[in-house]
C-alpha cells in the first residue's frame, strides 16, 4: 500500500472505529452536544451579579492552617 497523499482510498482505524460508532447509533452528536450543553454552555453572567459575588468575598489569610 503506498501512502502518499494521492491516495485518498485510505482510511485509518480511528476513522472507521468512528464511522462504524455513528453508524450503529444516529443520534450520537446530538448526544454529544447534550452533555456538552450540560457542563460547558452557561448562561452569561450580568454584571451586577459578578460585581455583587466580587465585593461578597471574604479575604482569605495568606496561610490557612495558621491560627491566630
């Protein structure tokens, strides 16, 4: 088999594990962008809410296990 980028014939494992996956199951991106939606995809935050958690922190000591 020559591997040259003239042979568009070829096709790696990874390609066919992949295309072999979607085949036995359609709705697999659709899946996938779920569970995308469901941990990444955020509402936007408006600003008198970020500036309101901002100025509602406490300050931290620099060394935490000390005690005063």
């Amino acid at each position: 088999m020559i591997l040259s980028k003239h042979n568009h014939a070829y096709e790696s494992d990874i390609t066919r594990f992949i295309k072999e996956l979607k085949q036995k199951d359609p709705n697999l991106e659709q899946k996938q962008r779920v569970g995308r939606a469901l941990l990444w995809d955020k509402e936007p935050i408006d600003l008198d809410t970020q500036r309101r958690s901002t100025e509602s922190r406490v300050q931290q000591q620099a060394y935490v296990y000390q005690s005063k």
